[in-house]
C-alpha cells in the first residue's frame, strides 16, 4: 500500500486468478478481498502450488469515496486506487503577516 496526495493505493498478487475468482468490497473504513485458487490439473500429480479460499482485510488510511475505485487485474496482480473523501484530503492553509 502507498499514498500520493490525491490517492491511496494497494496491489496484490493474484496469480492464475481471474475476476470470478476474486471478491473486492469496502465496509466500514477496510478493505475485504476473498477469493478461491482452484486447480486446473484433474490428476492426482505433484503440484508445489497453494491452493484454496481466502480472505484478506485492510484498513484503509483514510475515507474514501467507495462510487470511485479504480481496480484492474493484470500480470497476475490485483490493483486497486481509492479516491479520498473530500474530507480526508490534504489542504494547505494561508497564513497571514499581521
């Protein structure tokens, strides 16, 4: 996860999945994402791949509009970019000499 002024970002590996595989919801300030890796292979062969359900949660830094993400999955991995609450923006304020 990182930030720049206008967005929070988070990238994880979902590799071999695709968007049926995967489930992204925001609730209550986190990020929730299940999914399930399913096996292509029918045999009983040696596999070194993991396998099965998952859950993941993340806070997320700050309030965010949950109408505006931008999520992709490309290369193996899930990208995700939030755009923050009006409230939660940064916001310079103008000192005055006296």
């Amino acid at each position: 996860m990182w930030e720049d002024d206008d967005r929070p970002y988070i990238e994880i590996d979902a590799p071999g999945m695709t968007e049926k595989d995967i489930d992204v919801w925001v609730h209550a300030g986190d990020l929730i994402i299940r999914g399930e890796r399913r096996s292509e292979r029918q045999d009983k062969g040696y596999d070194t791949r993991s396998y099965g359900k998952f859950e993941q949660r993340i806070s997320l830094p700050t309030p965010i509009k949950t109408e505006n993400v931008d999520a992709k999955r490309a290369n193996g991995i899930l990208s995700l970019a939030f755009a923050r609450s009006e409230e939660a923006k940064r916001r310079r304020i103008a000192l005055k000499s006296e």
